[in-house]
C-alpha cells in the first residue's frame, strides 16, 4: 500500500478557474486541474466571483471570500470534491437568488 506524502513546502502558486475547469500552478511547477463541478458553488458563481480568491494557510488552500468557499491542496490533490451537503447548497443558492 503506498502513501500520498505532500510536502509541507508544495503551495499554490496560481489559479485559473474556467467555466468547467478548477487549475492550479504549484510551487514545484506541476498542474492540477479538476472539473468545476466537484465545487457547485463555483460552478454556479459569476466569473466575476471565481477570479476573486485568495491564498490560504501559506499557499495551502485557496479561499473564494464572495462564495464562502475554501478548497485545501491536500484535498484537491487526493480527489476531494466538495462536502457541502445537497440541504447547505440549496439554501446558499437561494439565498444568492435575493
């Protein structure tokens, strides 16, 4: 059995988020990139909204402050899509509807 290890030092570098993709530029070079839809609230933000993120924990994590939304490296790096639950999600998207 192996173990997925990520140095402390690896950190996000950069963000590009499309309407169907998630990509980040990291530290050490390589990409990741992810379809938007493992994050709903960015699938259903404004683009305006997804170019407005900031760098979290050193560059650990990217923090989408207009959207309440926070992804970790770690967890995209493991395949980690969102949590949020079905319930959460829904009032979050009524509420924007306001």
């Amino acid at each position: 059995m192996s173990t997925l290890v990520i140095e402390q030092d690896l950190t996000v570098r950069s963000v590009t988020v499309t309407s169907d993709t998630l990509s980040m530029e990291l530290s050490d070079g390589r990409g990741v990139s992810v379809p938007l839809g493992w994050f709903p609230r960015l699938l259903h933000a404004t683009p305006e909204e997804r170019e407005r993120w900031e760098l979290i924990g050193r560059g650990s994590g990217i923090h989408w402050p207009d959207l309440d939304e926070g992804i970790s490296l770690k967890g995209l790096v493991v395949g980690r899509s969102s949590a949020e639950s079905q319930h959460s999600f829904g009032r979050w998207l009524k509420a924007r509807e306001k």
